[in-house]
C-alpha cells in the first residue's frame, strides 16, 4: 500500500558541486532523506513506470537510504528499479547501467573522496538519463521543492532483500537487484585491449591497485585479477568497509602516501593506481614519479587512439576552468576541440552528448570519456595500461616525451580546508572587488594580464553558470585560480590552482613546487591567504 506521510522541510537542502552531502547525523534527523529523495521525484516529470538505478559507495548509512529509496520509488510510480546487490554501485557503473538499461535516472548515495562512518560524510545525488549528473536547471528545481515540501509518498511494506540477486516485487514495482561489476567490467573489455594488457602483466609488469577500502576493490579485483591475469596481491584495501577503515578515500599525495612510498621504492612496482570513495577518481603513480591529474588527462588524450574504442581518435577535450592547460596543448596540435567548463562533471554532459568531446577531466582526479557520463576512476586505470602495453615503456618516459613535445604546464592545488566561512567569503569578494583594478598589476616579476571571475554558457542550451572561481591571469599565460569547494560538509575550503608553463626541456625536471615559488608565494600577496585564514600552510597540497 502506498501510505502518504505528512513532513516539514528543511532549508538546507541545496546541491553543491556533486549532489547534497552532510555529516552522517545531519542525514539522520527525522525526514532527512526522505524529503530530499521525494524532492528529486517531485522536481521531475515522471509519468509512472519510468526505470530508476539506485545503488551507491557502500558507505555508513547507504544500505538505509538505499532501502528507502527503493520503497520512495514504489510510492511515486516508478515501474522498475535497478539495484545493485547489497546497496552498492560505483558511481560510474550506476551511470552505465542507466544509460545500458534506458532508465530515467538514478539516484547514487556517495560522499565521494569525504570519510564514513557514523561521524563521516554521506550524499546523495540524481543523475539524469543521460547516466550523468543531474544539470544545474535541475539541482535547483530539486532545492525549491525541499523548501516547500509537506508529504513523502512511501510503500508501507518492507523492501525486499538486496542481498539477492533477481527479481521481486513491492506492489506495482518491479526491482531488480543486479551483480554491480558485471556490466561494467564487459563495458571496459569492450573499449580496451584486453589481450595486449594481459601479455603485459604476463610479462612481470607489477601493478599495484589500492582501493582504500572504498567501492573500487571488487571491480578492480575482477577485472585486474580475474580478468587481465595480475596476482591477487595487486589489488590491497581491496575490501570495502563502511568506514573506509578509517581511512579518508581520497587517492592523493597525503591520504595514498602507503602507494606512493611503494612506488618510489627501487624494488616497487612498475604501475601504481588508486581510486576514491565512489570509485570515480584515479590517482596514477609510476616507478618514482606522480602524474600529475592535469597532465594525466594530457596524456590520456594524446594517447588515446592506442585503445581500441577510441581508435577512430578522439573528438576533442574538455577539461574545468582550474585544470591545467597541459590539455590544451594536446588539442592545439591535433587540431581538435577543447573546452574550458566550471568545477563538477554535470557540465561535461552537453558537450559529450553532443559528440564534441571523446575525453574530459578535472584536476582533482578526474578523468573519464563518452563511455559514460561520470568520471570514471577504474577506466583511467586502464586506459594507461592499454597505452603502457602497447609503448613498452615506463610511465617515466611517457610523461618526458609528453612534455618534450607539447611543453610542461607545472602545477599544483593547495586546499586550506574546514577555516572559518566568513573568512573565506571574504577573501572571495575582496579577490572580486579587486578585480577590475588588477590587470597591469606588477608582482616581483609578475604583471597581471587578466583578472576575473569565471562565467560559464553552455554552448548547447546557452545555461549560464556565473561565479566560478577568480582567475588571475600573468603575461606568458601563468595562472593563479581561486575558488570555494562546493563538496565539503563543515566551514568552508578554499582552493588555490597554481600553473606555469615551461617550454624549455632542461627545465622540465623542476620540482613543481620550485617551479612555482614566485607564483605561489604571490597567491598569498594577492589572495591575503595568511591575513584573512590565519593558515600559514595549505592543509594538502595536489
Ligand atoms: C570537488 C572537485 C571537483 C569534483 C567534485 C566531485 O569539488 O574539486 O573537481 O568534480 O569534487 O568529485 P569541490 O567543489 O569540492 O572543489 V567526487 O569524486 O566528489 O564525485
Ligand atoms: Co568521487
């Protein structure tokens, strides 16, 4: 019976970067949840028996949510859910089975790279047909019905055992609870070459995987496992836990130290690679050295055609506006597209869906193509291996060759996380007051070109996204980029992207942060990092 359940709203229910994300305890007030995921329903135009995926990181607090939304689902007239088995989908499985299955959308339960547990972080977000994130028009319609609702509408009984795979009924709704690796791992054995990559790990290439305990373990187990042939101790964390055991999910410098002191060692592996929470970001690490996200999408885009589904070569890139410009030297030379978007994957899918873009990505880990709409984490993990077995070299020489061709766009990001929101506010508007008085502007020997806030309109549906970040622009195209995250759950976090470009080959074996110097100690003159914070030090620096 579909029993209709009386609610008051909360007014905090606004999207940020990549769905609604809060504490765990936050979600757990009464109706939390709930008046969201019936916000979602009534935000759209559904006209009964429309398919929904659900699934999610497997996080503190999902199997519940996943639950709820399976019985929410039976009470709005959904005709068919797709689940995956005990609650859990990657988010870039969740986006291919959504578009496999034709479904409406989907709704993926995630907090991403944020720690769990019951004092963690938990999301929730709606991705539309396309399998991507849901766009801005959306997220907003989402938010006005969160702040007027009254009534969740809700199947009384229980929702049937997750834990089993097939097919059952909750009234009228059919759910089906799918094997959440068996789809994606036949899509990514239809775009890569898997033979070529099996005689590469035949050969004695050592991998080593780490999941962080997050949602990546099962789907790289059977696919670097069981079907590219790597032993099993290739694969470590490979056991998700509600908890990330502990651990922060997110595959960078400070929290995949354990991988990256592996690969520095002489006796380490050849190949080091890690994901996030959701699976959706990609940390690729070679013998003794980091690549760089920024770069790594350069290289991902050049190299490409190495791989059998992208053979055809790739339409263009988009990358966002703080990702480095490595990319878009890689399509100035090939004479393809490129696109400069704002920060979250929700404004790539335009541009996919219109076929202008083959390869996207974002400097925090993201990279990912047409395939699916979502940043896709395990893809880019094999990606470079189809392009590693068929250059037979090491990840070191692939990026010397990359930069001695297209040139090194040195880089970093420094995130000063949790300070206090007034404060970064303001340091936010005094950037944008400053603005139009800024170009001209000498600092030691930096003069300022450009100077300001990035606006964004989609060259598909003319939406516009204004206020995405204050850029700082030199003469000889350095860049100093500021912007607040839209992803964290407690103060505020401001970010600060760093970039430089070096033609010169004898210079490319800088340490980024020499190569820099003058540019990041100018963001602290310029950004008044120090006054305004009271942080002398970025909490992490990418
Ligand atoms: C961050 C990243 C952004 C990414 C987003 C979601 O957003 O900077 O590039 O798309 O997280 O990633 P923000 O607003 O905190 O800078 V994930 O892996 O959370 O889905
Ligand atoms: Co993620």
């Amino acid at each position: 019976m579909i029993e209709t359940i009386a609610t008051t709203p909360y007014d905090d229910q606004k999207p940020g970067t990549s769905g609604l994300r809060k504490k765990v305890p936050h979600f757990q007030q009464p109706n939390y949840a709930a008046n969201f995921i019936q916000s979602i329903f009534d935000a759209l135009p559904l006209d009964g028996g429309e398919t929904l995926v659900i699934g999610g990181d497997g996080r503190f607090y999902n199997r519940e949510v996943v639950l709820m939304a399976i019985r929410m689902a039976a009470g709005n007239g959904y005709g068919r859910v797709i689940v995956g088995q005990n609650g859990i989908l990657s988010t870039p499985a969740a986006s291919n089975l959504i578009r496999q299955r034709g479904a409406s959308g989907g709704i993926i339960l995630s907090a991403s790279h944020n720690p769990g547990g019951p004092d963690g972080d938990f999301g929730i977000k709606y991705n539309v047909a396309n399998g991507g994130p849901a766009p801005e028009r959306i997220t907003a319609a989402i938010f006005e019905k969160s702040k007027t609702i009254s009534r969740y509408r809700v199947w009384t009984s229980t929702a049937p055992d997750i834990s089993k795979l097939g097919e059952t009924k909750l009234g009228d709704l059919t759910v089906e609870v799918v094997d959440p690796v068996a789809d994606y791992a036949a899509l990514m054995e239809s775009l890569f070459d898997f033979e070529k990559i099996r005689s590469l790990v035949a050969s004695g290439f050592r991998i080593r995987f780490d999941a962080m305990h997050a949602v990546t373990g099962p789907y790289a187990t059977e696919i670097l496992v069981n079907r590219l042939g790597a032993p099993a101790d290739s694969v470590v964390n490979a056991v998700p836990k509600e908890d990330f055991g502990g651990g922060h999910p997110d595959p960078n410098a400070v929290h995949a130290a354990d991988l990256i002191a592996h690969l520095m060692a002489a006796d380490g592996p050849d190949f080091g690679a890690a994901s996030d929470g959701d699976g959706d970001r990609n940390l690729i690490v070679g013998k003794g050295i980091v690549v760089s996200p920024s770069d790594s999408l350069a290289v991902l885009s050049a190299n490409a055609h190495l791989a059998p589904g992208y053979a055809r070569g790739i339409a263009g890139i988009a990358r966002s506006m703080p990702t480095s410009q490595a990319a878009d030297r890689v399509a100035e030379k090939r004479g393809i597209g490129i696109y400069e978007t704002p920060t979250g994957w929700k404004f790539f899918g335009n541009l996919l869906d219109a076929g202008k873009v083959t390869i996207c990505g974002e400097e925090s880990a993201g990279t990912g193509s047409d395939h699916v709409r979502e940043k896709d984490g395990v893809w880019a993990v094999l990606l470079w291996l189809n392009i590693l077995a068929e250059r037979r070299e090491s990840v070191r020489a692939i990026m010397e060759k990359h930069w001695a061709e297209f040139g090194r766009n040195f880089y970093q990001r420094h995130d000063y996380e949790e300070i206090d929101a007034r404060a970064a506010n303001g340091l936010m508007e005094s950037l944008r007051d400053r603005l139009a008085s800024m170009a001209g502007q000498r600092f030691g020997t930096l003069v300022v070109s450009e100077a300001d806030d990035f606006s964004y309109k989609d060259p598909i549906d003319g939406s516009v996204a204004a206020g995405q970040g204050v850029r700082i622009v030199f003469s000889g195209g350095s860049r100093i980029v500021y912007r607040l995250s839209g992803t964290g759950t407690k103060g505020a976090t401001l970010r600060v992207y760093i970039e430089r470009f070096e033609p010169d080959p004898a210079k490319h074996s800088l340490a980024p942060e020499e190569a820099l110097k003058e540019l990041i100690d100018t963001a602290d003159v310029i950004g008044e990092i120090k006054k305004r914070t009271g942080r002398s030090e970025p909490d992490v620096v990418t």
